[in-house]
C-alpha cells in the first residue's frame, strides 16, 4: 500500500463525512462501519467509517476512518479520526 495514496483516499473520505448534516451523523453513532472499496493507484484500498460520541458530554462526534490496504490481514493499515462538533440549541 503507498501510505501517501492511502493517506490521501482517506482524507478526501474524512473530509466528505464532515460536511454531512448532523441528523445524517447522528444517525450513524454505534451503528456497524460503513466500507467503501477505491481504486488508488491502481490499488484496491478498503475504506471504513465508524461515527461514535466523541466524549460522554455528547457534544461532538468522532468519525474514525481507516484505510486496508491489499494485504490488510498483516500490517496495511492507516487510521485517521476527526471530532465533528454538534451545536446546542439556546
């Protein structure tokens, strides 16, 4: 896997978790991880997003992403999180 490629495919898959409304976030808090297989570099990279409460203050949520590359079973494997904040209502 060329971790730089690998590193770019799941930034670009962060970062379209991050602009989705939070009702669509929320609604994938603790659910099981959502895949998606790209082709980078002419590489299969498997591409996995689990959403969960960023703290117990369920004020914000934490995306976590992880990219699997071709040989995922021995050491092919890169995990980024970002920490979405959710607003609170006056």
């Amino acid at each position: 896997m060329q971790r730089a490629t690998a590193y770019a495919a799941l930034a670009s898959e962060l970062e379209s978790w991050r602009i989705l409304p939070h009702a669509d976030l929320l609604a994938a808090v603790n659910r099981p991880p959502t895949v998606r297989v790209v082709v980078a570099d002419g590489e299969d990279l498997s591409l996995e997003i689990t959403v969960s409460w960023a703290s117990k203050k369920l004020k914000a949520l934490k995306v976590t992403g992880t990219a699997y590359g071709p040989s995922h079973l021995l050491t092919e494997r890169l995990e980024e999180a970002l920490i979405v904040p959710i607003p609170t209502r006056s």
